[in-house]
C-alpha cells in the first residue's frame, strides 16, 4: 500500500472517531426517541452549540475526504507517490485532525486557516498527478 493511501485510511478512521464525538451528545441532546426515529419532523430539542459544530466538522470532512480520496487513487494507481505528494497526504491527515478542535471550540480565523492547509494539500497532490 503507497503512503498515500495509509493516510487516506488514517483519514477515514478520523471520520469514524469524528461520526462517534458528534454521535454521542446528538443522541443526548435530542434524545433517543428523535435519534431512533425516522426523523420527519424537526426535534422538539436543539443540539447544543458545541454538538452543531461538530455535526457541521464531521459533514465537512465527508466533503474533503472525497477530493482527498480521488488524489490519493490517482497518486497511488498511477504509481506516482513522491516525497512531494507523501508529505501533502500527512499534511491533509494533520489539517483535519486539527480541524476538529478548531471548529468544535470556534476557533476564528485559525479554523479556516486550518482547513485551507487541508485543501491546499489535496490540490498540490492533483497538480503533481497530472505533471
């Protein structure tokens, strides 16, 4: 397995630790009758603040992940890891780890900086496919 798709591995246990941090007080906050439902109707509850953010950090790695995954398969299917694509790989995994605490605790503006770390890795790993 190329480097690249062990941290894309790496990557989607984060999603499941992530789905589990935002899973737990969800079920707490809006009660298992909601949760265990079919969810037709809007909770008679809201979520707290914090249990929100990280709802909208895990959606938001569901969406980077895709481009990431796509990089890491072109990268690793057209044999074309290098030290250039590895690095950006470890640096996606370290953006989006750090992206949780970041969006979680509201952290301004170093969670958007956080974030385009994260995409601007998964673009240089697209550019370096195609040169």
């Amino acid at each position: 397995m190329t480097p690249e798709l062990t941290v894309l591995t790496l990557a989607a246990l984060l999603q499941c630790v992530q789905f589990v941090l935002y899973a737990i007080p969800a079920n707490r906050d809006l009660g298992p009758g909601y949760t265990m439902s079919a969810r037709d109707r809007e909770p008679s509850r809201e979520m707290s603040t914090m249990t929100a953010r990280l709802g909208r950090a895990l959606d938001n790695h569901f969406e980077g992940l895709i481009l990431f995954g796509i990089a890491c398969t072109v990268i690793a299917v057209s044999g074309q890891s290098s030290a250039l694509t590895v690095t950006c790989a470890w640096i996606y995994l370290a953006a989006r780890i750090a992206y949780v605490p970041a969006y979680a605790f509201g952290w301004r503006p170093g969670r958007s900086l956080i974030w385009g770390c994260g995409w601007a890795a998964t673009v240089i790993m697209i550019v370096a496919a195609l040169i």
